[in-house]
C-alpha cells in the first residue's frame, strides 16, 4: 500500500483531528491509529473502507497516492473521456437529466460516453474541452428546468473562481449547477449559493466533488420569464433604477414646456 500510514496522518491533521478524535470515528483505538500512522500495523479491509469513509477519500486515492502531494484545491480527478469527430476534433457530450445519475458511475469510462448525445458548437473556443447538462429545478432562475448549460472543463479546484457559475458533478448531491465561492484555501469547503434566493447557499467538501464545468452557454427552448426576475435581487434593483429615470427624464419634459 503506497504511503497509506502518511495519507492516514495528513488526512486527519487536515481536518484538525487527534488521534483520539479519529479513532472514535472509527470505533478502535487510539494507539491503533498510531501504530497505522507509524506503519507498524495496516487496517484489515473492512477498517480501511472505515477510513476511507470517515476521511472522505476513496479507498483507491487512500492506498494509492500520496496525498501529500495535492495542495488543497488540487482535485484527484481521473483522466477525462471524451469522444472526436471526423476530423478528431473534441464532441460536446450531452448529459440528460435522465441520464444524470448514470453519469455519476460512467463519468470517467470512454465506453459510457460514447453512448451519450454528441455535437458540435463552431463558436466556442478550441482551447478547452466541452460538455452539456440539462439542469433541473428553479434554484438558477431565470434559467429554466430543462435548459441545457454547455461547461468548460476545469482542470483543479484551485482554479473556481468566486461567483462564477459551475456544473459540478458530486458524490452525494449528484449533477448540480450552482454559483459558487471557492473557500477552500481558508476554510476547506466550497460555498454554494443559487440565483433564486428562496433556497439557501450551503457549502460542499472538496472531496465530494469528481468533475467541475464552467458555465460557458446555454441553450433553451424557453425564454427567460420577466416575472423570474424577483428571485435576482440586482435585476430587481435595475428595473427600479430604469423606471426611475424614466420618470425623472418626464418630468424634466414636463419643466420644458
């Protein structure tokens, strides 16, 4: 097992844990988790899913990586499956809502998407890899349930930026699209907040999170409603500041005569 007793001990200070802490956790005790920190004695097969758990890692990463060397932010994400055209240049894949909770299993597997949607923006950029989601719900009004949002791959967890809008495919809330603030380097979370402010903002663990997309366009069959726009508070504030110059540009016409 690659550096397993390191990954045990940096996971568990990354979170601020003692051992103490930690064995409670596990249900064993603490001169146990010594002695797996120190590599004197290796957790049989059932703790060791126990620990995965616990320190929100995958058995995999957790016997086959050193985790010292990911600075938070740095996403232990597979390499990306895509499919080409003709040409060999990059398909944009589309992921249905009904097809949402398959891709959670088949995201990384080539045969998985090949069997998805495929086809072709000409005004994107070439410099990056694309996918398309059909988003459910209303948490993002105006946009719509139904709309499909094209995303642009994003590479590293470091790289969100604050308040920008992503498509994250996670492993307990599943495909979400969502506005998001990347606190991860002081708090070790990402804050996830919705443009329709009837739901309320919640944060996520790194950990949880397999894929990121970047919200690049859209394409929907519906326009945006107008009454939609009481979830935005800004928009909100726009509307009113136009009215009130509407208003203030007659009556100045009302002084000139």
């Amino acid at each position: 097992m690659v550096a397993l007793n390191e990954n045990i001990r940096y996971l568990r200070k990354n979170k601020g844990w003692t051992q103490q802490e930690l064995a409670d956790k596990i249900g064993i005790k603490r001169s146990l988790v010594g002695a797996y920190e120190e590599a004197r004695a290796e957790p049989s097969a059932q703790k060791l899913l126990k620990f995965a758990e616990i320190l929100n890692v995958s058995v995999d990463d957790l016997i086959g990586l050193n985790l010292k060397e990911y600075s938070p932010g740095s996403p232990r994400f597979k390499v990306l499956a895509i499919t080409v055209d003709e040409s060999e240049k990059e398909n944009i894949e589309l992921v249905p809502q009904k097809a949402a909770a398959g891709y959670l299993n088949g995201y990384a597997d080539p045969e998985y998407i090949k069997e998805l949607p495929r086809f072709q923006l000409p005004f994107l950029p070439s410099n990056g890899s694309y996918r398309a989601f059909e988003i459910s719900g209303d948490s993002m009004l105006p946009l719509v349930s139904g709309t499909i949002i094209i995303g642009k791959y994003v590479e590293q967890l470091a790289d969100i930026k604050d308040g920008k809008t992503y498509i994250l495919v996670t492993k307990n809330d599943g495909v979400i699209f969502k506005r998001v603030f990347n606190y991860i380097k002081d708090k070790g979370k990402l804050f996830m907040t919705s443009d329709n402010t009837q739901y309320s903002p919640y944060e996520i663990h790194p950990e949880d999170v397999m894929e990121v997309w970047l919200a690049k366009a859209y394409i929907s069959v519906e326009f945006p409603d107008p009454s939609d726009h009481k979830s935005n508070p800004d928009v909100t504030k726009l509307a009113a500041m136009v009215i009130n110059l509407q208003e203030d540009v007659q009556r100045l016409k009302e002084r000139d005569f």
